[in-house]
C-alpha cells in the first residue's frame, strides 16, 4: 500500500526513489512492483529503455480505498475498545466515591479519555502546575507521565494491553 500510495503521488518516481520514500529495500521494492503489475494493482509504461513510468490502476485505487476504509474501521472499533475500558474504570471510582476527575495530557488518548468522561465532572489540563482540585483523580494519558503527591492513574500504562494488543492497524 505504500507503493500504491507513493506512485498515486508521482508515477514517475524510480524504484530507488520509492525505495527511499517507503523505508523499504530496493529489492523488496522490485519484487513488490511486480507483484502489484501481476495483480493488476499497477501498469508500467516504458519511457525510455531504462526509465519506466508507474500508473495506479482503477483496480489499485479501489485496492487502496479498501485497504484505508478497512484501516479506519479498525481505528474506530479500537477508539471504541479503548474509551470502554476506560469508562469502566472512571466507573469503578465514581461508585467508590470519586466524583471529579481531571484529564493530564495532549495525546489521542487524553482525548479518548474525554469522551468516557462525559457525563462526570472533569477538566482538562496539559501542565502540572494548572491542577487547582487537589482531590480530582488525575487521569494521564501518556505512559511517559508520572505524578507524585496526586491520586492518579496512568491510563497509557493501565490500558497497554488492551490499546497496543489489538491486531496492528
């Protein structure tokens, strides 16, 4: 897909150069061309006896809306995995008493953890200093961030199987 994608952008890109665009090896890249040729994915065009032209074809581009509707699917089923487990848990501390949380970070999972928090009281801050309720729990989106001296849970951490144990995307 990221040949696809490359060649969409500029169908007169050499094989070194989307071996370079796309991470891969300049050998994968061949073999990957070939196969994309055979399947019908892509078509070549002979510019020059050593200069070819790569098109996407209508049956790659359809390959390539699949493959990004397939991958967004995916990201929302896992949003909706993720803001899941998460309610349970601001669940389980609102029914232990808890009643206002704060959010700490500026991630996508900060932002996921906002939508489990509707309905509850919650603010959302992105520095340490600007904590005002000393008796919010503080929910942290990012694994790297850590508090002493508030109640927190790190979610990133808490949620690491679930958030990074999905199937790849």
């Amino acid at each position: 897909m990221k040949i696809i994608e490359e060649i969409s952008r500029n169908s007169r890109l050499t094989q070194r150069e989307l071996s370079e665009k796309t991470k891969l090896s300049l050998g994968a890249v061949n073999i990957i061309l070939k196969r994309l040729v055979k399947r019908g994915f892509v078509k070549t065009k002979n510019l020059t006896p050593k200069k070819v032209e790569y098109m996407v074809t209508p049956k790659g581009f359809s390959e390539k809306a699949k493959k990004t509707y397939d991958y967004m699917l995916k990201t929302v089923n896992l949003v909706k995995i993720v803001r899941e487990e998460i309610a349970k848990i601001v669940i389980e501390e609102y029914n232990r008493g808890q009643k206002r949380f704060i959010v700490y970070g500026k991630d996508d999972l900060a932002d996921i953890i906002e939508l489990a928090l509707k309905g509850f009281e919650y603010e959302r801050i992105e520095e340490i200093k600007n904590i005002k309720d000393e008796k919010a729990l503080i929910l942290i989106g990012s694994s790297e961030k850590r508090l002493n001296g508030y109640r927190s849970i790190n979610l990133a951490d808490r949620l690491g199987e679930v958030y990074w144990g999905v199937e790849e995307i």
